[in-house]
C-alpha cells in the first residue's frame, strides 16, 4: 500500500460529485492512507464516503473518518485539529484543499465578504496547521500540502480577495517551509490554473491512442480534477516542495510578472480596457 496506514487528514471535500477534492479523497483512500475527510455539510461528506467505499477494496482500505469542519470559524478548526489528534495521536499527512471564491469588481465586494474569503482561504489553512505542527515536530515527520493556485503569483482583475488570499496563504507556508526543514516536516504547495470539470475531460471522447489523450490533455485549457488529485499524490510520495500545473501561458505570465511587471500590469489593464468596451447583451 502506497501509504501505508499513514493518518491523512484533509479538508473541504463536500462537493465530491465535481473538482479535485474529491479525486484526492479517492486516490489516498485507495493508496491504504487512514483517510480524515474534513467538509462543511454533511450529506456531502456522507455521499462523499457512499462513494469512497462502494470501490474500495476493504482488504487493502481503511475506512474514512468524517468530520463536520467551517474552516472560515478559526475555534471550530482549532477544535477538529485536537479531536483528529486525540483520536489517533498523530497526523502524517495533512492537506489544506479548502477555497472560497469570489469575482468581481473591488468596490462591489463588500469588506465582510473579503473577510470571509480570508478567514477560509487563509486563517482556516494556517489555523489547523499551527494546532498539528507540534506533534509533527516533535515526531520528526510530517507533511503538509496546500492545493493552492497560480493566482497566488500574480493578481487577475477581478479577483482581489481570492488572489490576495492566495498569495496570502503561498506566503506562510513558503516561509515555513525552511522553518521546519530542520525537523523533517516538508511543506508542499500545488498550484494549478484552472481545474476543468468531468464534462470537459478528453478521455469522455473516444481517442484511439493514448499519445494522442496526453497531447489532448496537454493542449486543452485547464487540468482536470484526476490529474490533480495525482499530481498531489506523486508530490506527497516524492515530498516535492512546489508544483505549478499550467501550461506555458500562465507559467509565462508567472516570469513576465517577475522580471518585466510593467509589461504585465499593461497587458492586464489592456484586457479590462476590452472587456469593459463590449457592449454587455441585453
Ligand atoms: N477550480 C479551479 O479552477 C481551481 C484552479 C486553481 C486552483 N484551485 C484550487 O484547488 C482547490 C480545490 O478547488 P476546486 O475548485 O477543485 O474545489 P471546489 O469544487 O471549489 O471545492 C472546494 C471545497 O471547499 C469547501 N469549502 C468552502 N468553504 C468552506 C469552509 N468555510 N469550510 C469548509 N469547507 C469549505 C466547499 O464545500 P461546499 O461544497 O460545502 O461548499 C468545497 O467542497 C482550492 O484550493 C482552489 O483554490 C481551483
């Protein structure tokens, strides 16, 4: 078994029926990892287990714990961390898959909202960290992940409390990162563009050979939510320290922010300028 009966707990993973926190859940679960699945509705994280155990193999599976987790109520997560604790002693692996997102203009979004945003998207993540660090430390392993995004490198019109958030969230965990080094505790950030849904996935069509399904991978836009989920896997066998899944646009536009931001800042500008002179429909 791939993990071996580590304790790997993760969050926000209620709307399994779509996205990549549900195919993260099938993957470890299958993997033989003690799967402590954290969401916010219950059904979900019932439909969620319905799933996860109608294909498993109990031979070779643990079965999943659940976990009522707000993530944006800080005492809440603080109170879940302690209990996963207390009930298995230790976590192995812990994975931050939580997002709230929201779009559009700043002065339309209200300050609650952007609140809210960073309550989930930044103080949820760091929160439940903080409550299992020293159990990791003083065991001398451990593993967080955070599936984050390539927002968190560079802003997007539109999208200032969930970039802001994001970069937020990339900035704690890239300074921890060498903070616990030391106690071989490795930080691991997985960051993708867009995560496509089950609809758009190439494999629905019939491709005739599998060269041909990885280049129609490649070339569409997006990933789709298995390769995330594997990619977050791979990162957590091999401790990989950071992933950016993006095709080379985005991963251009990561170096042009860097090395030439004033191109960047007039190209964005420019594309607002565009958008807002189409004339809205109706
Ligand atoms: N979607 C994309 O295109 C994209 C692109 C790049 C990166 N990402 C990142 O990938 C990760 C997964 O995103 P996704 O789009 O695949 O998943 P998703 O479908 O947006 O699911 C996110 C999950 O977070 C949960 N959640 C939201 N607020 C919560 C809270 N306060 N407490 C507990 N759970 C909460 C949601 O629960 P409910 O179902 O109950 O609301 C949902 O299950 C996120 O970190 C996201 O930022 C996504």
């Amino acid at each position: 078994m791939l993990f071996g009966s580590s304790v790997l707990v993760m969050s926000c993973v209620t709307t399994w029926d779509h996205r990549s926190p549900f195919e993260c859940a099938r993957v470890f679960n299958a993997g033989g990892a003690r799967l402590v699945l954290c969401g916010k509705n219950w059904e979900g994280l019932e439909s969620l287990y319905a799933a996860l155990t109608s294909v498993a193999d109990p031979s070779k599976t643990f079965t999943p714990k659940l976990v009522l987790l707000d993530l944006s109520d800080i005492s809440c997560v603080e109170d879940v961390a302690k209990e996963v604790l207390d009930c298995y002693g230790c976590v192995d692996i812990l994975i931050n898959n939580a997002s709230v997102k929201v779009k559009g203009p700043a002065h339309k979004i209200s300050l609650e909202l952007d609140k809210k945003i960073m309550d989930a998207n930044y103080f949820g993540p760091i929160t439940f960290t903080k409550v299992l660090l020293p159990n990791m430390i003083s065991r001398r392993t451990g593993q967080i992940v955070l599936v984050n995004n390539i927002q968190a490198k560079f802003g997007i019109p539109f999208r200032t409390a969930y970039a802001a958030s994001k970069h937020a969230v990339m900035g704690f965990f890239d300074c921890l990162r060498a903070e616990v080094e030391e106690y071989d505790v490795v930080v691991s950030t997985v960051s993708p563009t867009f995560i496509r849904s089950y609809q758009a996935y190439p494999e629905q069509r019939n491709w005739g050979s599998s060269i041909c399904k990885f280049f129609c991978r490649k070339l569409t836009y997006g990933v789709h939510p298995v390769e995330v989920a594997e990619e977050v896997m791979r990162t957590v066998r091999r401790k990989k320290q950071e992933v950016f899944m993006a095709n080379p646009v985005p991963k251009a536009a990561v170096f042009i922010r860097t090395f030439f931001p004033e191109l960047f800042f007039a190209v964005v500008a420019c594309g607002v300028k565009e958008k807002l002179s189409v004339p809205e429909e109706g």
